[in-house]
C-alpha cells in the first residue's frame, strides 16, 4: 500500500491530490488563475510563479483534511518536473522536494504528459493494458501506443501546433476570452458546422502525424474574407471544431487499424470537448471497440494524475536523488 501526495504546477492551474493506491482518490483541489492571467489573453510566466507560491502550501493542508491524512501517513510526493514553465515548475520541485525531505519519505517527479495519459486510470471503469492513446492537449498532440506504466510507444504527433494551440488561436482570432478551448467549444453549439468547408489536414496522406497549423491559417482567412463575420463567428467555431475533430477521430481509427488493437483512450485538455468525445465513441459503437476517458475535471490539468503517475512509478521501486531539477523541455 502507499499514499502519495501529488502536486502540479506546470502551468496556470495549482493542482493538489492524495491518491492511495488500495483506496483510489482520497481528496483532490484545483485552483485555477485563469482570471490572473485573463487580461493578458494567455499566462503571463513570472505571475504564475507567485501565484503558485501564494497558493499551494494552503492547497495542501485543505486537500491533506479533505483526505483524513496526516503528514505522517503519507508515504510519497510526486510533483510534475516538465514540461512546462521553469518558474512555475519549480515551485511544485521545490515544494515537493522540501516537504518530503521534512516527512522523510521519497519524493519522484513527473512527466506531466505521462500524468495526463494516465489520469483514465483513476476512473473506476478504466482500460486494460494495451491500448492506443489519443493525447491531446495544449502542448501535445500525439497518438501512442501504450503496454504498461512506462511502455509508450509514438505512434504519430502534431508536426506544427498541437491541438489544443490551434482550439486557443481560433478563439483568439474570434475575440474570445482565454483559455479559447471550452470557449470555441460552447461557440460551436449555436453554429452550422456545415458553413465553411475547412480543410481535413493530413488525411490524404498515409501515417499517423497531425498538423493544424493550415487548418488555423484558413480559419483566418476565412474571418478576414467573411463581410458580416459578426454574425458568422458561430457558423466559423463549429466548422473549425468539425474539422479538428473529424481529424483526430480518423487518425485514431487508422491507429486501431495499424496496431490492430480495439482499445482507444483519450486524455489531456482537448479530450474534455463533447463533440470529440460523442464522435470516438459513435466510432468505437460502429466498430466494437472499446473507448475510455478521463472524466471532465481530470482531462485539464490536475493533481490526481501526477499523484497517481506517482504512485506507479514508486511502486516499482523506481527512486530519484535529493537535487532539485525540473525540465521545461522533456520529450516523453
Ligand atoms: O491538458 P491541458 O489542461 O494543459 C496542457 O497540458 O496543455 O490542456 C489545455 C488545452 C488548452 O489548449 C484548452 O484550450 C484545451 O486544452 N481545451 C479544450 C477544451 N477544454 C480544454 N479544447 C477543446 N474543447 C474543450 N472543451
Ligand atoms: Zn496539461
């Protein structure tokens, strides 16, 4: 048995959990600073920092109550260590590391991707090994063939913007708030997704990589060539969406196809978009597979899936060393 308390703070949401690996989820909190960084239409680095700073520490004494956990009956801290912010890192290192060197237990840091791809794990219905994961998120786009904790294969990835980069620069040439995602999702639902024929990128070609960054340039040019675009931003939000999302659901059937595997999940930011999710499993119904994905509040950034990463790496007995480095930069 081990309790881990899981700490993420790589980018604009401070994320606390305590995941025990025979009880499950015990507690989770999330504090977001998106109204911190709204003003600026993106995160602001330096503002984070603090704002990570001011808030994880009482983070941790609520989620630690929330679970009926003293810090003694914790066994482990996993903190994400990248990518991300180096500032914003740090914090959740520093702390993680501290802490754990004060409770004298083990403290491993996190690839926050391998987090993210992991978080349907938690759910009480979750995938067997192996499977094929869709993970999609503000940073990443990337298709993975995945046999066990550690055993990723890449089986395709974005080769420009990611997908979530392309939902957030949608939103920000239609004028919408930060962060554009949900934002161009709730859009979409009043829009014909029919208005623009936007182009499917990728498709014609064979293998398993993306690319959005055309994608996100005819968007542009349509706006720019729409005379009433005011009234059209709707019709735009959705067209985009079906786009978008009519790719990354091919390019999945094609991954089940290639690895013959009829297991599919999906994780990371985008995963929490409805018409994405409606269509995989529309798919996976036709086709007899199976699908999995996080619920909403695991599928953006949290603690639940760094702590529970966490746990699965000390389980093995994998250990780290007491310096303190964090990677901004960190293929998975
Ligand atoms: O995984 P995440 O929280 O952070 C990263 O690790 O990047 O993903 C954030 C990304 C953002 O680009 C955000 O716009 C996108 O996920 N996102 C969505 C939705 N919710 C979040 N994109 C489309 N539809 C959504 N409902
Ligand atoms: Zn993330």
């Amino acid at each position: 048995m081990m309790r881990v308390l899981g700490l993420e703070t790589s980018c604009d949401e401070t994320g606390v959990a305590v995941y025990d690996s025979e009880l499950g989820l015990l507690a989770h909190r999330l504090y977001s600073q998106v109204d911190l960084h709204a003003d600026y239409g993106g995160v602001v680095p330096e503002l984070a920092s603090r704002d990570h700073v001011r808030k994880l520490i009482p983070l941790i004494k609520e989620v630690l109550a929330a679970a009926h956990t003293q810090p003694q009956e914790i066994d482990a801290i996993a903190y994400t260590s990248g990518p991300g912010l180096a500032g914003a890192l740090m914090v959740g290192a520093i702390t993680g590391r501290s802490l754990a060197y004060a409770w004298g237990v083990p403290a491993m840091g996190v690839h926050h991707m391998e987090g993210h791809l992991l978080a349907p794990l938690l759910e009480s219905e979750k995938p067997d090994f192996p499977f094929v994961a869709l993970l999609v998120s503000g940073g990443h786009s990337q298709l993975l063939r995945v046999d066990g904790i550690g055993c990723y294969q890449l089986l395709g990835e974005s080769i420009d913007d990611a997908a979530g980069e392309a939902f957030d620069k949608v939103a920000k040439m239609l004028h919408l708030d930060y962060p554009g995602g949900p934002q161009v999702a709730k859009l979409a639902l009043q829009g014909n997704a029919n208005a623009f024929a936007f182009p499917r990128p990728m498709l014609d070609r064979p293998g398993l990589d993306f690319s959005f960054s055309g994608l996100k340039t005819a968007v542009l040019t349509a706006y720019q060539q729409t005379p009433d675009y005011d009234n059209k931003k709707a019709d735009i939000a959705a067209s985009f969406e079906a786009a978008i999302v009519d790719t990354l659901v091919r390019k999945c059937e094609r991954a089940l196809k290639q690895t013959g595997l009829k297991r599919l999940v999906m994780a990371g930011g985008v995963s929490a978009n409805l018409r994405l999710r409606t269509q995989l499993k529309d798919l996976a119904q036709r086709k007899r597979w199976q699908v999995f994905y996080p619920s909403p509040a695991f599928c953006t950034d949290n603690g639940a899936m760094i702590a529970y990463a966490g746990c699965q790496r000390l389980l093995v007995g994998q250990q780290e060393n007491l310096a303190v480095t964090v990677k901004p930069r960190w293929p998975m």
